[in-house]
C-alpha cells in the first residue's frame, strides 16, 4: 500500500490515512513522505521511503533504527524544534490558551549526564543497553550518541556487574550517574543482598572506581560523595534521585525561571527536589522548599548550611498531591515556582489560582498537564506571559518548557 504521512503522533511515528480512512502508524517518517509497505492492523512497520521530506537527514547513531533510545534522529535539528514547540502550542490551544514561545533550547548530542541501561546475563556473559522500539530486546550500544562519553566508557564495567549481579532470568535496571566524584550507579531488580554478596559488590566499586554503588535501593558503599553542582552549589543526592538530564537543559530551565521570578524576595518552591532551584535561587532570595522525598530535602538542606552566601532555606515534606499548600499557606510569597512530575498539579495549581501571589515560575516535563493546569491558574485571574521549550531529550518525543505566570 502507498500512503502520504500526513503528520508525527505524540510518540513520533508518522500518521497516514489507509482504505475508509482509518489512520496508519508509520515509524520513522517525516510529514509529507510518500511511503510503500504492509499494513498489519493499523501500522506499516517496515515502510520504504518513496519521496522522502527535505528534513530528512541522516541518523549520526548506527545503532538507530534498532535502538528504542530515540526516536527523531532522521529528522532535521530545525524540524524536531518546531515539532516540539507545536506539541506545547497545540496543548494549550485545547483549552483556547495563547502564549509566545521564546524559543527552544536544545541540549547537544552526548550530555546526557544520567542514563537508565538494562542489563540481562547471557550464556557469553552479559548484556547491557537500551530497549530494541516497541520490544524486550536490549541492544547494546557502545558509541551512544545520547549520553556522555564517560557514561558511554562506562558499558564494558556494567556488563561486569550484570554478570556478577543479575539472576538466571531477570534484568537489572542500572541508573548511571556522571558525578563529579565519578560513576554514581543504583542497581534494581538483582540478587538479594546478603553478607557475602555486599562484600562482593565493595570490592567491585573498589576495583572499578565508583563513586557511589547503590543496590535495590540501599547504598552498599559510598567511596566519594558523587556531588552535583547545582549553579556552583554542591549537592549529594540520595541515590537514584532525579535530576536534570543535562547540565545544559538545567541551566535553561533555571536561566527561565530566574527571568520569571527575578526581584523575588520570598520564594516557595513547590516539587523541590534536592534543590536543582531552590539552592540558586536562594543567592538572592528566602525560599521554602516542599517535596514528599524527606531523603531529597536532607541532601538539600545539607547542601544549603553548607553553601557560602545563601539567603535562608527552609524545608518541608509534604505530599502536594494530597495536601497541596494552601492558599492562606502561600500568602507572603513573593513568588511560587513549581515543577512537578508528568502528572501535573492539578489540586496545587487550585489552591495557588485562589491565591494572591502575583507571580509563578513553571516547569513542565508534560505539555498536557501543562495546559490542564494553566487553564486553573488563568481561570483564577493569572495570565500566561510566555515559555520557552526546553528539549534536553533530544533526539525522543520528550518535551519540557519553562513559563511565567502573573496575576
């Protein structure tokens, strides 16, 4: 069957029209291509390019078309810009919502400072990488061109310690952090961590240089602590912790945030974290700091009394999904600036459109959410002013933004 893309779908495969109309799923096509294959249900997976788009180029990863690690590398750098900038636009164009895109920030190839590898023990040894697209496979990939290449260096020693630590049929999810101690790694889904098998596992980081080795979420030895500059700040987080992706896509969203709540005298900071914001914000501005991980807001706390020149941080455990701060809690706030999970904040964005701060610094990881939450926030009397995209995913259908809201 020959079929036209007529557009990408939200997780990157092209959307044709087949017989009566129904949609096709077309994987790595670009809009306006003209294509030729099977159609099995409703996807063509194995398309021939006929007339391929002018944004077409070619993948700078061997390992792409197997690989589920990304998914836009055929397309133009210009191309998956514009697309991701129109995934925010379009969201909030369901709820009538109009704002100005300042632009996006794109993190460069091989940043990326965290990456989360399987691990499966084979008959040869072992087996580390990314998952094959829509499959269980790991393919392995050596030359990656999404992470740092320290991480990347990092892949011969994983598969040691799959092969030490893997069971006959499971598979290890291995978290690899680049510190500036070194290799920050935590472990999932492994052997049971007995006596002789945390002496094992000591050696091995001994042997191998890591900073920190983590198993099933118990730290097994911590040789130096694998800190994390945030802003010159120096953090250690708890094992696994989220962060920032890239350094780059992290001094955006900050470089965002600080011109949406610049002059800024008393800040909450909702979804804190270990503090990626609230630490440099602090140089300028009193912040209370709320996140539901008490291990998080140790690591930020400790990083606070122990930072030069920062104004006073205060912290708070706290389930914003079930307890939200509420709108006589925020009142003082000078500024809000919240960034929470791919659920959004539904219940907090509530409570703060009742409120009368008159300013809120947004970062998002989910365009939808996004907009679901903006809608309360403008109903409530603020106005969107404008976002930046911030795609330091780059190369996958992922997409973060930075915005300001005043009332």
């Amino acid at each position: 069957m020959t079929l036209t893309i007529e557009r990408l779908g939200h997780r990157g495969d092209g959307i044709a029209h087949g017989d009566g109309g129904a949609p096709v799923f077309v994987p790595l096509t670009l809009p306006g291509e003209v294509v030729d294959g099977e159609v099995e249900g409703d996807r063509m997976p194995a398309p021939r390019i006929v007339t391929p788009s002018a944004d077409r180029v070619k993948a700078p990863c061997r390992h792409y078309k197997a690989c589920g690690g990304c998914a836009l590398q055929h397309a133009s750098d210009g191309f998956v810009e514009q697309w991701k900038a129109g995934l925010v636009t379009s969201a909030l164009a369901a709820h009538g919502i109009e704002a100005p895109v300042l632009g996006v920030a794109t993190s460069p190839a091989q940043s990326r400072r965290r990456a989360v590898l399987s691990g499966r023990r084979t008959k040869k040894g072992a087996l580390v990488g990314f998952h094959a697209r829509a499959s269980d496979t790991i393919v392995e990939v050596p030359d990656c061109q999404l992470a740092l290449p320290e991480i990347a260096a990092l892949l011969p020693m994983l598969e040691k310690l799959t092969q030490t630590g893997a069971s006959r049929r499971g598979e290890l999810s291995l978290t690899v952090t680049w510190s500036g101690a070194g290799p920050d790694i935590s472990v999932t889904g492994g052997r049971e961590l007995d006596g002789p098998f945390r002496i094992e596992l000591a050696g091995f980081a001994e042997q191998h240089g890591l900073a920190r080795l983590s198993w099933d979420g118990e730290t097994v030895v911590e040789r130096h602590p694998p800190a994390q500059s945030f802003d010159g700040i120096e953090t250690v987080p708890p094992p696994g912790a989220f962060l920032q992706a890239t350094r780059h896509g992290e001094a955006s969203l900050l470089a965002s945030l600080r011109d949406a709540v610049g002059g800024a005298k008393k800040i909450a900071d909702l979804f804190a974290g270990c503090g990626t914001f609230s630490l440099p914000l602090a140089k300028t501005a009193e912040v209370h700091a709320v996140e539901s991980g008490a291990d998080m807001l140790k690591a930020l706390d400790t990083a606070w009394r122990r930072g030069a020149g920062l104004k006073r941080v205060t912290t708070e455990a706290r389930d914003l999904f079930r307890r939200p701060l509420l709108r006589s809690e925020l009142a003082g706030y000078d500024a809000i600036v919240i960034d929470p999970p791919r659920a959004g904040a539904e219940a907090q964005s509530e409570e703060i459109a009742a409120s009368s701060v008159p300013v809120i610094g947004a970062v998002s990881c989910n365009p939808v959410t996004f907009a679901r939450d903006a809608a309360v926030l403008i109903a409530g009397g603020y106005r969107l002013e404008w976002l930046r995209v911030v795609d330091q995913f780059r190369w996958s259908t992922h997409v973060e933004l930075a915005a300001r809201f005043v009332r």
